[in-house]
C-alpha cells in the first residue's frame, strides 16, 4: 500500500519524523535536501513503481534501516552513524554517498534486471564516489559491475567486502 503522501511528489527541506518512516515506499518522487534522521525504517522499499525516486543532498544519519533499495538513485546523501540490517539494492544508484556506522548483509547490483531496465532507461547503475571508508562491513557484496576503485573502503574491506 503506497502512502499518497509520497506518490509522484517533490520534496525540500523537508524533516520526516519516524513514524512516517517504519514502512517507507515512495514512488516516483524526488527529494532534496531532506532529513530521514533517527529514524527506524522496517520493510523500507527506496522506490516503488516502474520510475526512479531521487534523493539529492539527503541526509540518513543515526537511522537503522531494513528493506530493498527498489528502484532509486542517491546523490552526496549521507549515511552516517548508521545501522543497515539488511539491503539488497538491485535497481539503485549511488553517487558520491558517505557511510559511517554498521552495514551487514547488503548487496549492490551493478546491472538492473531486465524486468526494470527499459522502464528505468538504463541497463547499469551507477555506483562511484561512495565513501565507505569509515563504515564497518558485514557481508556486503558490490557486485556485476561495480568498480571498486570507484569507491573509498575501509583499510580492512577485503576481509568484509565481496565482488564480482
């Protein structure tokens, strides 16, 4: 069920409070400048429908976060101090992110599935300047194309990272 809250809707400067977060699925929004602070976000799907939600300059500092990227693009967001149980990210771009904190058992994607790829216009995610040098890893997987000399890891990321 998609909240009509977040539905084809633009966003900035907004705050979200925690409540409007624990079951999160945007469609087709864009959002910039916003803060998803402190949050819990459960069964969180980062974009829903067949279109990109955006997040410009967004800030996910301190949440704990459990879902599916779905299908949506991050630009300089920060992810700091947080805690990601679970991500697997199959239709998401990542550009120039900054992560602190823990992430365990997430998985970026660098081909979008085929069912996705001609409704997203694209056949690849990019995935480059993401920092996640002073982020604990945990079973994370950047795999099918993702460059890892695109990207900052933490000095021990060999023994928490996997690609392919």
């Amino acid at each position: 069920c998609v909240n009509p809250r977040f539905l084809r809707r633009a966003y900035s400067d907004a705050e979200w409070s925690p409540p409007d977060l624990r079951h999160f699925v945007p469609v087709s929004c864009r959002f910039e400048r916003c803060k998803f602070e402190d949050a819990e976000m459960l069964h969180t799907y980062f974009g829903g429908g067949l279109e990109d939600t955006v997040y410009v300059n967004c800030s996910f500092d301190r949440s704990s976060i459990t879902g599916t990227g779905g299908n949506a693009r991050f630009i300089s967001c920060s992810f700091r101090d947080v805690n990601i149980y679970e991500l697997y990210a199959n239709s998401v771009e990542m550009i120039d992110c900054k992560f602190s904190g823990i992430v365990r058992n997430a998985a970026f994607i660098g081909v979008v599935p085929g069912d996705r790829a001609a409704a997203l216009g694209r056949a690849r995610n990019k995935f480059q300047g993401n920092d996640f040098s002073e982020a604990r890893l945990f079973n994370v997987e950047l795999r099918n194309g993702i460059a890892l000399t695109l990207q900052k890891l933490p000095p021990d990321w060999q023994k928490s990272l996997t690609s392919a």
